[in-house]
C-alpha cells in the first residue's frame, strides 16, 4: 500500500457486501457502508456506488474477501449473485493490487486482533498459546477456517469446511438427513444444516416429519417464532441448529486441533444471544466419544464484533 493513499477492503457475502477505507499506517477500517449485492450487477459497480459517497478518493490497493473458495481468477460466489475476474475487476478500479481471499479466511485473520468486550465465551476451557485456533459461522452458508501458529505468526486456513458431509447424531436428526438426501442427492453439506437456509430446511423437515402442511418459512421468521413461543417446530428447528453447529464446531477443534479455542462468528450465532449460551451448542462440542475430555479442555467464544472480517482484510495491506 502507498504510504500516503488509502485502501479499500471489501466483505463480500451472499447476501450483502460491507466496504470501508483504511487509512495508510493504519488497521481500522474507516467510512464503513453495507450494500445489497443484488441492487448492482457486480463488485465494480458496488464498489464505484460506495467510492462516490465518501468522496471519490483515490485507491490503489484493495482487499477483498468472498463467500466462495478461491482457486482462479473467476470468482463465483456460492450462494449470491455476483460472478467476476480478478483481474479484469483490478483493472477497471484502475488498482495497482486487489488481493481476494475468502471470507473465513478475513475472519480468521480478524481473531488475534479482537478485543476482549468483541467476545463471549460459552461453557469452559482454558486456551493453550501458540495452538491452533479454529473459526467458523453460518450466515447465508456455513464458512470454516482456522488460524495457525508457524514462526511467530498467525498463517490463515483457506478452506471450504461447510461442505463437507453433514453428521447427524441423534435419530431426529437421523430422519431429517434422510428427507435432505431425497432433495440433494447422497452428499448432504452441513451447510445444509447450519446456514440460513438450513434453518429454513431444518423446518421443513420437520414440517414432514410430522406430517404438517406449512409455507417455507425465512430464517428470520423461524427465530422470531421461537423467542416469543408461538411455534413448537421453530424452536425445535434453532434447537436442532444450535446442537448441530456444537457437532461441527467439535469436529473442527479435533481436526485442526485448535487448543487455542473455536470462535463462532456468521450472522446468525451473534443476534441468538442467551439462547445460544443456554442451548445444547458446548454439550454436543463436548460430546466426543474417547476424546471428549480432550475438546472438554478446549473454549469456545462468539464473535460479537460488527465487521470483524474487514479488521481481518487490512491486515493484508501492511
């Protein structure tokens, strides 16, 4: 990044996308704007649209992070409306780099430099420095990452956790694999299960199950109808959410063997609040078989931070 210009950080999901400035010699990202990905036909014109309120400064670097895995110059994001070339969108911004990552990855990058208030922890543990630290957290999927103590620093996992197979643990759960294999065929991603239109699915399901006609219902319509106790099967449904992303947040501690804790961000954990806390998440963590003394030791927090993936984008640009 040039010593006197600024640079732009983007957080690009399915749903929305997030901008802000960092100012050079800086790590806090400055004039945040949420836009709607689908009010503009790609990154270029949202970008121009934000550019233009705060200004029109001139950007040479840029950082921004997708949900979707990164393996080429053609971006398309899994589950949103926005397909592009790396390169052609460098080019048209005029930018001298545009670094894209994905936006777990972001994430990741964003824990070590969290403040304390921007956490709560759920159940116990203690963290073993200089461990492995896993992340993950539904939103309009499910993105999975980690961080990686190498050398005196903090290397990021890019990877796509949130499709790997979805593994049920109780017979309810057992029934609604079975009902989501019917529609999606033999591999069922978790992200089927812990994302906002696995809460949808999740319903459903049960809807089915118990032999109910009901409309597809929203993932926010689900919690609302939980919370204030007008519907038994939406609070089944978070209630079956929640355990389920404790079964995916163990798997994750055990496969990275992350010591130094598993952090839950996204968009859905954060606004669930006590419920969370108070739900069956850190039994099933901790419901390991021969290693559930091992994961038992591990802590697990959610990230309240607002934007923490573009805190985690700027730490590319230094």
């Amino acid at each position: 990044m040039s010593e006197t210009s600024l640079a732009l950080v983007a957080d690009i999901g399915g749903t929305n996308a997030r901008f802000a400035l960092v100012p050079p010699g800086e790590k806090t990202p400055q004039h945040e704007l949420t836009l709607r990905c689908r009010e503009f036909a790609g990154p270029v014109e949202a970008v121009r649209h934000y550019l233009s309120t705060v200004g029109n400064p001139d950007i040479r670097v840029a950082a921004f992070d997708v949900a979707t895995a990164v393996t080429q110059d053609l971006v398309r994001l899994t589950n949103g409306p926005w397909s592009f070339s790396t390169s052609d969108t460098r080019d048209a911004l005029g930018l001298d780099r545009l670094h894209v990552i994905n936006d777990f990855t972001a994430l990741a990058l964003a824990v070590p430099v969290l403040e304390e208030p921007e956490t709560r922890k759920v159940g116990g543990g203690t963290p073993v420095p200089e461990t492995a630290i896993g992340v993950l957290g539904a939103g309009t999927g499910l993105g999975v990452s980690g961080l990686l103590w190498h050398d005196g620093r903090w290397l990021a996992v890019q990877g796509e956790g949130g499709h790997v197979a979805f593994s049920p643990v109780t017979e309810r759960e057992d029934a609604i694999l079975r009902i989501f294999r019917r529609r999606y065929g033999r591999h069922v991603s978790v992200e089927r299960f812990l994302s906002g239109m696995g809460l949808s699915n999740i319903h459903e399901a049960l809807c089915e199950l118990d032999g109910s006609q009901t409309a597809r219902l929203e993932p926010a319509q689900i919690t609302k109808r939980a919370f204030d106790g007008t519907d038994q099967r939406s609070l089944e449904t978070v209630d079956i959410f929640c355990a389920a992303l404790g079964t995916a947040a163990g798997n994750l501690a055990v496969t990275l063997g992350a010591r130094s804790g598993v952090y839950v961000g996204g968009g859905i954990v954060p606004k669930l609040g006590a419920f969370f806390d108070q739900s069956a998440f850190r039994e099933r963590f901790e419901d390991k078989g021969r290693f559930s003394k091992y994961v038992t030791s591990i802590p697990t927090y959610v990230i309240l931070a607002q934007t923490p993936a573009l805190r985690g984008l700027a730490t590319l640009l230094t």
